[in-house]
C-alpha cells in the first residue's frame, strides 16, 4: 500500500475536538486547505499533551527569536469544533512540532500509528501549516476540549460516571 503523505501548506483552519458524550468521546485533529480538509483520529492525551507541548514550543520560540510578535490564544468556539467530513484518514501515533523562521509558519506534523501490517515506510503523514496563532489558539481549545470530559475522582485519580463511580480507595463503594 503506498504511504499517505500530505501537507496543508498553509492551512486555513485547524482544530481538535470530541465528538460524543463524555467518558464515550471520540477525539480529533483536523486541518483545512481551502477545500481539502483532512481529519485523524487522536487520543484524549494526545490532545492534552499537545496543548501542553504548543504552549512549551512557542514559549521556546519567543526565546530564540525575540522579534517575534506574540501569538494569540483568542478563538471563537463555534469556528472551532470539527468540520465535515468526519472521515479519518488514520490513528495518530506520534506528533511533532517544527517551525521555519523565513516563512513564520510553524508545522503540526502528525505520524500514522505503527501496526504490524503496517511499518514505518508505510504510514501516514500529514503536515499541517499554520500561523503561531492558529496554532496557539488550537492548543487553547484542546485544553478546554479535554476539560469538558468526566469529573475525575479526588480519592483515586479516576474519571467518574455521572451516575456514580466504583472507587477502589473507599474498598468498591459507590459515590
């Protein structure tokens, strides 16, 4: 099967999201071209350590290139959520962030996950241009995104059901 290689140079939109209720969400990275959208399928902690790791290496750039405008974190949650289609290209098993200093563009690039029927020659890329802004913005929202999830137990660091939760630092009782 030949190997997925695409790059969105630059893209117009890019986002992640959740789609479904909490403790059942599927969650999302999608960036857009013009009309080329291309959307994967990420982990909850994906998104979260991505929005950790944006904030990091743009705190980083701002370091090494002090003529740099800042960034801003401003979105508008309705641009935000995902766009159809909703169609994964792949799983997401590794991201990356780069940044070419002639162009100020930095680069989300996202790697195919790694499967025994598929190795690395195989798997996806996909590179995804954006404003440091556009991806600052990204960051923020993945936070707020991973925020709105299942309550998370103060006895054992759990996610809880809304009907309850089973905790094993109070012996299985429900509270």
């Amino acid at each position: 099967m030949p190997r997925i290689q695409i790059e969105l140079n630059p893209v117009t939109h890019i986002t992640t999201d959740a789609i479904g209720k909490p403790g059942q969400r599927v969650f999302y990275l999608q960036g857009q071209m013009v009309d080329q959208v291309v959307t994967l399928l990420v982990e909850k902690i994906q998104v979260q350590n991505l929005a950790v790791g944006v904030d990091h290496f743009l705190n980083e750039l701002d370091k090494h290139f002090e003529n740099l405008t800042p960034a801003s974190e401003d979105y508008i949650e309705d641009q935000m959520h995902i766009r159809p289609p909703v169609d994964p290209l792949f799983r997401v098993g590794e991201l990356g962030l780069t940044y070419d200093t002639e162009r100020d563009l930095a680069c989300l690039i996202a790697h195919e996950i790694l499967t025994d029927e598929k190795g690395e020659d195989e798997a996806g890329e996909v590179r995804f241009w954006c404003t440091r802004s556009q991806l600052k913005a990204m960051g923020a929202w993945g936070s707020e995104v991973v925020s709105r999830g299942r309550a998370i137990c103060a006895q054992c660091g759990e996610p809880m059901e809304p009907e309850g939760h089973f905790c094993p630092k109070k012996n299985g009782h429900k509270h």
